[in-house]
C-alpha cells in the first residue's frame, strides 16, 4: 500500500469541499496538502472534475516538480504550489479557486478593503492582490513566476504570510494557505465572503472607511493574540 | 439529569437554524435563550462548527458572566448577551450573525431606511447604526461594553427595543431579540432580507424615498397594534 | 366531505410552490383560486407558515368577503383578491408575494423596462407600479382599496390585464393573476426573474434601451398570437 | 426501435443539465446534438417544461427544417439551430438559454470584456453581443435570420467559431455550441459565470482594464494550444 494513502486522502477531501462550498464549477480549483517529514505535497491531477475525482487520482510531488507518485498529471498550477511550500516553511495547505467576488476583486485589481470586523477576525491587512505579471516574467515559467509573483507582493508590502493567509493575483484569482489543507480551503471561503461584502459594502457607501486601528486590534487579538479568548483551549 | 436540559436543547435548535437559513458559515453567530425564573441563559459555545454542536455544549450562564453549568467556554460574546438581558428584563432570546448583507450595511455604517411594506410590517422606524465604538471603551471590557453601545443608541434615537427588534454595530454586524431565541433568530432572517431589498432598491433608485408614515402606520398596526387582524387569534 | 375539497387542495399547491420557487420566506404571501361556478375562492390562511400549511387549513370566502367554510382567519390580503375576481370575470387565480428583486422596484417606485425577448415573450409594456396609496384611501378599507388602486393603475395606462398579468404596489410588492392559481404562481416567478434581469442590466448600461417594437411584437406574437408557432397544440 | 435512440438520449441529457446548472427555469431554453453521418439533429421539443421532458419527446429534424421522427413540435428556435449546423461543418451540439447574467449582458448590447485568466482560459476574444435584429430581417423567417445573425456578427468582428464558442444576441440572450451537446451545455454554463464576473468586476472597478495580450495568450495557449499542458492525455 502506498506510503501517502493518508495524504492522499486529505487533500482529496479538501478538493471536494471547493463544490461543496460554491467556490468552484467544473474542473476549476486545486488543492495541494504537504508532507514536511517526506518532503513531498499531494495534490489534485489537471482538468479532472470533481465529480469523477478519486483518492487515487490525487498525484504525489516533491518541491522540484517531480512526480513522485500517481498516474495522472498533476494540475497545472503545480510550480507554484512547490513554490511557495519551498520558501514558507511552515505552511502545510494551498488552495486556489476562480470564486466569483474573490476574482472580481482581482479583475478590478483593487486591494479588498479591511471593511469590519469579520475581516479583522482574519487578518488586520486589507487582502493584497498583486499587480498583473511582467510580460518577460510570463515568457519564463509561468507557473514558478506564479510562485515568487506572491512572494514578491508580500515583500514589497512588508506582509506576513503567517498573519496574511490569502492574495489575489490581478486579473487571475486568489491563492490561500494555512497549517493543513483544509484550512487553506476555509481561508478561501472566507476570502470569497469577504470579497463580498466588501463589493455589497461599496455600493451601499462608496466613501466607506476601513475600520479603524482600535477594533482591527481588538478584534484580530481577541483570536489570535497571546490572550486570545476565542475557541475552546 | 441537569434542570436546564430543555432550555439548552431550545437555544441548540435557535442555533442550529442560522446556518439552515444561510445566515452563518463556520463558526460564525451565536444565539441565547434566557430562563428568567432560574436567572439564567443558554448560549452558544465558542468556535464550535454548527455541524459538529450538539445540545450538551449549550453553556449555562447567569447575568453575571458566571459558568453555572457547561464543559466548554462560552461565546467571545457572551457578556453582550448578558448586558442585553439584565437591562431589558422582557426580551427571552439574543441572536448575533455575520449575514452578507445586514454586515455590509454596517460596515457602510448606515442605518437601513424604512423602503416599504415588508419592513413596515416589522418595525417602523429604520433599523439604527450604532457608530463604531469609542477608543476609550474598546480598551475596556470589550463585549461588555457592546452590550452599552447597543442600549446607548436605542436611548440616543429615542427608539423601543420592544418595537425595533434589531440593530447594527457599526464596521461589526447585527444583533437581534425577541420573546424567545426562535423569535430572535427570526429576526436576523427578516433583518438580513431588508437589508438585501434595501440595497438593491437604492441601486434602482438612489434617490428613493421612505414609506410615507401613512402607510408605516397602517402596516405596522394592522400586525401589531391593538386591532390587529394578520395571523391566526 | 366538503364540496370545495378540490378547490382547497389546488390553492394549497400553488401556496405551497412560493416557497420552493424562492419567492417567499416564512408566512410572506398567499395565493387563491377561484370556482366561478360556485361564486367563491379559496385562499390561504393568514400568518400560516408554508412548512405547517395543511390543505383543510385553506379558507373559502365569496366574493363579498364572508367565509363560507373554514376554521381559520383567511389572508388579511383576502379583500384584494375579492376585488379583482369580482372586476376582473375571466381571471381565476390570483398570487402576491414580497419577492426579493420586485419589491425592489417597488420600493424604488419604478416600472421594470421591457429590455428583452424574455420579457415580450410574456408581455409587450413595462411591468407597472403603481403610486402608493392616497392617505384618503388608506384610512378607509385599506386592502379593498388596494385592489382599486390596482384597477386604477390599469385604467390610466391603458393596460389589459388579460395580457399583463403581474402588476407592482408602490412602497408595496407585486401581485399576479393568470386563468388559474399555477398560472399565478408561475407569474409571479417570472416577475422576479425579469425584475432581477432588468436591474443587472441597468447596472451594466444605465442608458440601456427598451426592446424595439418589432422584436416586441414578433416574440408575443410568436408565443400568443393567432399564428402563434410556441409550444405544443 | 428508433435509429436515433443514442442521439436523442444524448441531447435528452444535455437539456436536463440546463436546470440542475441554474441555467434556465420553467420552459426556456434548448439544446440539440446533430449525428452528421444520418444529416440530422435532435432537439428539444417546444414549451415542455424539464420535469416532464422524456427522452422519447425529443425530435429529429433535417437541416432543411422537416421533421424525421417525433410527435411533439420541436423547440420554436429549430431554424437557428439548422442554420448553424448547415453553415459550420464542424460543431456537433447548440445550447440556447435564457441565464440571468448573460441575457442581462444581451439587454445592454454589451460585449463581455475579457477581464481575467477565468475568460481566457475559455477564449481570447471579447464574448460578442450581436446588434438587434433589422427590421427587414424580423418580418422575414425570424428565426432562420438569428442563424444568419450569428454569422454576420463573426464575419464582421473577423472571429472564429471554432475559438469563440458563444454569442449574445442583442436584447435576447446567448447561444453556444462545441463538439457535442455537452460541450455546448458546458460553454453555457461558463459563459454565465464570465458574465457574472465581469458585471461585479465593473460595479468595483468601472475603469477595469482587459486582461493583457501577454497573459490572454499564455492562458488561452496552455490550455488549447499546439504544446498546451492543461488535463489529462
């Protein structure tokens, strides 16, 4: 019996919750879970839809694009999941979708504006979205470019990906991550709520402010700070 | 057996309907139930997945933010609740969701107007914004001080909290009431429908007028008022 | 066994398809149906919900308001359903429900353009809305007046209500008629459905334009004229 | 047993996605597959609503517009479906519907700008809105001339149909095709999503700008192109 059945497994149930949660139609969408100790990451095979997907169909890559395991060809958009688990160490889940209000907002490349408390709940940052790829860039590895494209964004707006677990990338769509799969895919599902509350927000008050620092503060501790009182201990 | 079995089992199924009724994704909400004789609510626990609550998480507290009976943390907004509860000695159940419109309008700190008859069949008056809270209280005892926020804006607009069965925080979301958590959780549902009518209606028109008080009037106490004829005697 | 049994069990499926077809949330709206043979209507009870509704909870009333068989109270909207089946001879179902997307343009006091073929395949003019009631009127016999006002509204555009059949209250929402309760219903949906289409339209192109006549009359010819080609014979 | 038995469950299950995709409600819409060996296509039959459609109500029409084999009328748009199938050799299935986003898109006479990766990893051009009907045109064979309209529309903005497997008529709403009946129930559904994202796109951002060359072609290339690497051998 394979080695990674229980990787497999997990990123396989994290890729179908993307339909179940409305975040993807069709073959849209992949998610990728890691295995740090064995150096490789499961993640869903190119253009299979969801409805057909198996737990075996899930392909097995090491952070150089080698296929370690699996009979299908992994997604497309595999260099920059490799990317971005070679250069953030501790992250364990990727997720990427073509949800509708998150891909808006990068379409209108707009920066999705920290609007209230249910975004601070998540990250004190408005959600970034990078700037459209350098055209020299897109001749190279597209998919690798992908990759540092994100990296390049967080350096440049002095982000962490720690506390800022989500991008859009202009004119494309979003990428989320965190400590295991399925909670790269809740962070897309809350991107997704967000772009759309902020999208509503906007036309109802097109002059609406960000909240302001005292509750991005009080609201991104009480969750997440040293004295977070939020869950069950 | 515990004395609060059915007053935890009523607050789990108010629960349990925010998400039926798309009112919550995840973890988001909450809602109490208040026994009045014993001097006590039933409420949510914190960060617990609807799908995964069941009846004996529902925590016991008293007015006092005291754990009279349960084995979990109750809500992060546990002392809003109990706030609500001491000062308004006639509501019987508090509900709080994160729906995608009523946030929105809070977010755009707006009040929502009285546009027409379905709002008018509910309350008169245009469902209140409280504005963000003040520096100087959020350092405070955060939730507790929600709970002031909410009674202080009722008394600064003049408005009944027996009449106006909800409000919005301001960049927060909404909180709604009533003679019990059913009642509540009614609210939020009605609420988030006015809030998403209301929108689009000043997308159509943003120059479009309130109800005329006639028709408020006439709405309001053919439900409520002392010759009320809608509904079953 | 009562001699309306029929009749009840008619008007309860098409009360019972509000619901599923998304047009109403918790008691909102009702439906009847005529039997003119009898010279009375069955209606829904008011403030029933849909999930309780059984068919013997259905109310007969006559066309001068008294109930004829029934224990409950009938729609409080019962006197506007009496008004346009003793106007209107050749109708025999009648629909109001408080829609999300026509009480929008109700709210915002503005008759929904006839921009498309989806529109002329089931009527040629703009959806009308009504002005609000007259304070005079609303003072008297309110429901019974709004049954006038919707007469009203017709004489002074000139419409035929034989082909319009769905009409906007101002500040109000929409009712809907057609020869029985399904055709009602069915008008209802389609309401909704060319109520949302024309605001997303109007949001792409504010100086968006009114179907030109010849594709107007071509597509209502084509589905209900005296060489109609729709459907089956 | 009918020769045709393969074909017409085929196109049966084509037109049952339309609802189960929110593509359509009640009678709209129609899609049909051609068997170009037997020079003749299935389609849906005219008015019948989707939950009574049977595979054996489907009819077989030639490219002149005769009927083969069926009892029932076929779909009133038969002459546009025969029309294209007559004039492009290559395309095996059409699917004509009434979804809310792209009819809305048709009822501004809107192109649908290529605003993402979401777009041009479908195609790379715009998706065209054909102007509304001439006059001269309608009070000809109407529904033949819609054939003759789509093609118009390609020749003049110099498209291929073989890339840009969709239109908008003006004031109407979409067709698709592709190989089969599946894939033009496919570009249905994708072009509804492209149209909602670009309306949302534009209410955030009314001076979005298109997707740059560089990505629409590395999009579009590795997904259809000679070296595309996108699915599975």
């Amino acid at each position: 019996m394979s080695q990674y059945k229980e990787l497999k497994r997990s990123c396989y149930e994290a890729n179908m919750k993307l339909p179940q949660l409305d975040l993807v139609i069709y073959t849209f969408g992949n998610v990728s879970e890691v295995d740090r100790d064995k150096g490789v990451f499961a993640i869903k095979p190119s253009g299979v839809p969801y409805e057909l997907l198996k737990v075996d169909d899930i392909v097995i890559c090491d952070f150089e694009d080698n296929i370690v395991e699996g009979v299908k060809r992994p997604s497309s958009d595999t260099k920059t999941h490799g990317y971005l688990y070679k250069n953030w160490k501790d992250i364990g889940g990727i997720a990427h979708t073509h949800s509708t209000y998150a891909v808006s907002w990068a379409q209108a490349q707009r920066d999705v504006p920290n609007f209230g408390t249910t975004h601070a709940d998540h990250l004190t940052a408005d959600i970034p979205c990078a700037p459209p790829m350098a055209d020299h860039l897109i001749e190279q590895d597209y998919e690798y470019m992908t990759g540092k494209q994100i990296l390049d964004c967080f350096e440049e707006k002095g982000l962490s990906h720690q506390e800022v677990q989500m991008i859009l990338i202009g004119n494309h769509g979003p990428f989320t991550w965190g400590k295991d799969a399925e909670k790269a895919v809740y962070n897309s599902k809350i991107l997704e709520e967000l772009a759309k509350m902020a999208y509503i927000t906007l036309q109802i008050n097109p002059q609406a402010e960000r909240l302001k620092n005292s509750l991005i503060k009080k609201h991104y501790e009480r969750k997440h700070g040293a004295n977070s009182y939020y869950g069950q201990v």
